[in-house]
C-alpha cells in the first residue's frame, strides 16, 4: 500500500512519530509542506534556512540541520520532501503554482492514499485539490471546532473547498465527533477515532541530566484568549498562599491579536517567570525537565500536544474537562481534571500534586505504563493503516458494482 502523507511544520512531531512506526507497514511518502513563517512554528529552529520554491528532497535541504538520532525517525520512509512556498500569502499565484507542483509530484507517486494532515494549515492545497481527481482522502482534523478567539475566513474557506472531497476524517478524541458530525453534515461512518501517542522525540534533546523541581509549575505554548492564563494566575495566588517559593514558569509567544494579562506578584516568595518568545527543542527539553507538573487550564480545546510532551518527560499533567482532554489526562492516573474558568478548583488540584511526591510518583509510572498502549505510536500506526484498509475495501468493492452495472 502506498500513501503519501502531507504535513505541516506545526504538526511535525506528530508526523515524524507516525512515520517511523507505520513506514514499518506501508510504502509511506512524507511532504512536508513550508513558507517563510511557518519554521517557527515547527519542531525544529529552522528559520535561517533559504529554499526554493517548489518541491525539494528534505535530505538535500535540510538533513545537515539535524543529529543522526532525529532523522532515524524517518529513516524508513520511502521518501521525504519538502512542499517550499516563497510567499506568505495563502492566496496568490506563487502559492496556487507551487500547490500545483505538489500536485503534480503525489500524481507521479501514483499513492493508493493522499493523507492530509489538517486543512486549517492552509489554503494552498485545498485550492488545487481539483488536480488529484478520484484518490481517496483522508483528513486529519486536529480542531473540529475553532477555539475561541481563533476563527479565520481562510481556514473556513480551506474546509468548504476539501471537505466534501474527503473520502474518511481522522478525529483524535471521541467527544468532539457527534457535534462535528452535525455542524458540518457529515455522516459518521465517514468519521474515524485515532488517538495521538506521546512526543518522545522531544527527548532526544536532553543532553545532560537536569534535576526535577519539586515546586515548580510549567504552562507551555503559544498563548491565545482560549488557554486560560487569567485563570492560571487566579489560581497562582491562591497556590502561593500555601505553598512557599512555588514557581510559575509560563513559557511561549502570544498570537498576534492577543495581550496576556500582567502576571500578579506572588507571596511567600513565589514567582512567576515569562519567557515570551519562540521556546527551541534544547530549552523545551530543559523546561519539561524542571517542571514538577504541566498545567492545562484551556477555557476550550480539542486535544493537545503539550499534554502529549509532558508525557514523553513523564510529568502529571493538570488540566480543564474541555474538548477530548479527558481522553488523554486520565484522572488520578496521568493528572487531575478540573472544571474550565474555575481558579479555585485548579489552585486546589496544583496543591494537592504539589504537597503529595507520593501521588506525583503514582502518576509518573501509570505515564510510563501508558506509553506503551494508550499513548503508543505502534498502535496509532496499526489503527491507521486499519482505516486506509477499510478505506481501500470500500473503494474496492464501489468500483466492482460500478462496473457490473456499466456492464
């Protein structure tokens, strides 16, 4: 079975897990699709890095940016290339060219499958989806729903142009399937569940020992209305109140549109640390290291990948029952949930974890224990290949009784 599997820098340490289990199974083709922007929102720190528009060999490009232990985890893939956009602008005739010279590279492929990961990323490809005629499709659909403070025309717009092309979705939580289902009159067996697996190739850039904190709380990412940061800072003085020298370490750029509140000063000598800027892999590792829990107090979400880093670090995580995140932070076995926009119930959740090593150690193993079922890349492969199967069967026996009835 081939398929060719299309990315982003913004999903790439997903894409890069799935590649190095499901290549084992399939004749697997990793695009990577880039422009001048979006290398600051990938895994890796690539934003010096001058390429030419079109469709490149990764290898030749940007293999030399990476330690031997990285570029294993694609080693196994058939091919890898990059899909280089010289303009920013999803809409404009450079855009809509080099789309249609990646069109033109998955034709020559020939794929049994053409596996997109999210159309939020962008509108390019949805413009030019017209150029793979009949190829089955599937979606990946990491935010069913935009979070709040999040919507843009032109990922509803991108969404509209691919989505009734889309042979089969990809969701990676439950909850979130009936309303998608409903709000954009899909019907449900054309909806498949695969659940994400930690982030482990964060951990290849550990490269000395760093020492765990036994009070110190990480919020990693970008930070957006949706993400809870008045919340988390109510909840820091209420922690600070019981817990002396707690340290808050809030790390991650701020969209454009939006301006994080101040953060408050603490008391009995706790601190809160800002680092508001692009955070690189080495930093990341050091961050997740330190931290003694990672803190999700989303007002809203789907699923999320700093949940899943936390758990290639083994860190608990505490987070708010929005979207498909009690799917991934199991309560009193991977973290604690609280309810959203309640600073009392998240300052109480990150006492009781602090104050408890006994209950953080429990939470630790049941990670480690996990990572090997629930949160394992072998079976997100072997429940992906499954879909592309039932995918292909479907397809199969439509064009045996389309050629009886022709007949």
């Amino acid at each position: 079975m081939r398929v060719v599997y299309y990315t982003y820098p913004h999903f790439f340490e997903s894409a890069v897990m799935l590649s190095r289990t499901i290549s084992l199974h399939t004749d697997f083709h990793l695009l990577l699709e880039v422009s001048p922007t979006s290398w600051e929102r990938a895994m890796f720190d690539m934003r010096r890095v001058a390429l030419c528009a079109g469709v490149q060999t990764a290898s030749s490009t940007i293999g030399h940016h990476f330690a031997p232990q990285i570029s294993e985890y694609w080693r196994n893939v058939s091919s890898f290339n990059l899909v280089v956009h010289t303009s920013q602008k999803s809409i404009h005739p450079a855009s809509w060219w080099t789309s249609r010279l990646a069109m033109r590279f998955i034709r020559h492929l020939k794929p049994d499958i053409l596996h997109l990961d999210d159309p939020d990323m962008s509108v390019r490809l949805a413009l030019n989806n017209v150029e793979l005629g009949q190829l089955p499709l599937i979606l990946n659909v990491h935010d069913p729903s935009p979070h709040s403070g999040e919507y843009s025309w032109r990922k509803m717009l991108a969404r509209r142009l691919i989505f009734p092309r889309v042979t089969r979705f990809i969701l990676h939580n439950e909850n979130q399937v009936e309303t998608f289902c409903r709000e954009n009159g899909i019907a449900p067996d054309r909806v498949s569940v695969v659940r994400l697996g930690s982030y482990e190739v964060y951990r290849e850039w550990i490269s000395q020992t760093i020492k765990q904190g036994d009070r110190t709380v990480l919020f990693f990412g970008r930070l957006s209305p949706y993400k809870g940061v008045e919340v988390l800072y109510d909840a820091a003085k209420r922690v600070a109140e019981r817990i002396p020298n707690v340290r808050f370490v809030v790390a991650g750029r701020s969209e454009s549109k939006y301006r994080p509140p101040d953060p408050p000063s603490l008391s009995r000598g706790g601190s809160i640390v800002l680092i508001p800027r692009y955070i690189g892999n080495a930093h990341l590792a050091e961050l997740f290291e330190q931290a003694t829990v990672v803190v999700c107090p989303y007002l809203d979400a789907t699923q999320s990948g700093v949940i899943l880093t936390a758990y290639a670090f083994n860190r608990p995580v505490i987070a708010t029952t929005v979207g498909g995140l009690p799917e991934y932070v199991l309560q009193n076995e991977t973290g604690i949930l609280v309810p959203p926009d309640n600073s009392r119930a998240l300052g109480d959740a990150l006492i009781e974890l602090l104050l408890n090593p006994d209950l953080r150690t429990q939470f630790q193993n049941r990670i480690r224990s996990l990572k090997d079922d629930w949160f394992s890349w072998r079976q997100v492969a072997d429940e992906t290949v499954a879909v592309y199967e039932n995918v292909m069967s479907s397809r199969s026996k439509q064009l045996t009784k389309r050629s009886k009835f022709d007949a």
